[in-house]
C-alpha cells in the first residue's frame, strides 16, 4: 500500500470515527473524498431558494460553495457588501442556512471556534434554522485539550495576520493570551451536543482547509 493510499485510509477510518461522535451529539456527518465531493454534498443538502448566510468561512470558499451559492438560485446574504450591515446580519439571524468552519474538532465530535465580533459563534448556537460546517482533516484534535490548543495557537494567530490586527500573536505566530483592543478572542464556544436534531451538518473533507 503507497503513502497516499495510507493516508486516505486513515483519513476515512478517522472521519468514522468523528460521524459517529457527532450522531452520539445529535449532529450529522459526512465525509467526502475531495473538495469537489464536498461541493457536491453541500449543494444537495441546500435546496434551492434558502437564504445562506456565513460567518468567516474559508473552507467553504476553498471548496467553491460560496462562489456556486452566490451564482446558483439562493438568496445569499453577504453582509460586506450590504448598505445596512445591521439589517443583513439580522436577516442572517434568521436565514435558512449559516455555512460556518470550526478552528478544531475532536475525534469524537466536539467543534470548537473562537471569535471577536462573535455573530458566528452566536449563529451557531441559535438563529438560523441550520448550519452547514465544512471542516479539512487537517482541524481534526485527539482531544478537547488539543483542539483547544488548535484553536489559540494555530487557528487564531492566523486569522490575526490575516486581518493585520494589532495583537501579539501577529508578531510571535503563539498566542499570549492578550487583551489588546484587537483581540479576536472574546468568545470560545465549544459545541458538544445539539439540542436540535437535524439543525448541525458537518462535511469533512480529506484535504486540508482553512487553517
Ligand atoms: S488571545 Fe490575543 S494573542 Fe492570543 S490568539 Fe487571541 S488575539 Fe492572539
């Protein structure tokens, strides 16, 4: 067996592993071989006509959902380029769908994310009827602890120099536990169980995404 047959072998017995970790929280899971399998899967579980909104999703970029979202039959809320951004977001409350990511997820179903202006956070826990993760295999953690540890020293420094914030972890790439004006940790949200069956998707895709 070659490394790469390897590596997509584990990959699938791990993803097993995380779906049925999610169906023991009342959340569903998918795997998906590639990003144009993923696509594939978001699109036929969005039907046409719901309005999508999103929260600072790269994965769903990377997989080409929002593009195909944006120029397919849905109403897309983008809140950017909205005149009257507290309008959209409120719309985005109450949207059909909010396609989020996760800075880190455990092997057996638990996401984690962190945020400044936290309105994803926020959706994820309540608001839109339901929410779509596109999650990479490379944010899959042994344990709670290490996806904590994703989420601060990994996810959230890069998220940091990609904004150009004014923290500490911009310059050192580590997180220092700042509360500088900028941070963009205000708020960890661990999702460890869904009260509501059916609202939470989460497709996890053998390729790394996001970061
Ligand atoms: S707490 Fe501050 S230093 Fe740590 S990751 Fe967040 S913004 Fe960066």
């Amino acid at each position: 067996m070659d490394l790469n047959i390897n590596i997509l072998k584990r990959n699938e017995l791990l993803a097993q592993k995380v779906i049925k970790g999610l169906e023991s929280r009342n959340m569903t899971g998918y795997y998906a071989d590639s990003k144009e399998e993923a696509l594939k899967t978001a699109l036929s579980l969005i039907p046409e006509g719901s309005s999508i909104a999103m929260g600072g999703a790269m994965s769903a970029h990377e997989i080409g959902l929002v593009k195909a979202l944006k120029n397919g039959n849905y109403h897309f809320i983008d809140r950017d380029a909205a005149a009257d951004k507290r309008a959209a977001m409120l719309e985005s409350y109450d949207s059909d769908w909010f396609l989020a990511s996760a800075n880190a997820m455990t092997d057996d179903g638990i996401l984690v994310n962190i945020d400044g202006n936290s309105n994803r956070v926020s959706m994820i826990c309540q608001g839109p009827k339901q929410v779509l993760f596109i999650v990479g295999m490379n944010k899959i953690c042994a344990d709670l602890d290490d996806a904590m540890k994703r989420a601060r020293n990994v996810a959230a420094p890069t998220n940091a120099q990609r904004f150009g914030l004014d923290t500490p972890c911009t310059k050192t790439g580590k997180c220092m536990d700042c509360k500088s004006p900028d941070t963009i940790c205000c708020q960890f949200l661990i999702t460890r169980f869904s009260r509501h069956a059916g609202r939470i998707h989460v497709i996890l895709v053998n390729d790394v995404l996001g970061f």
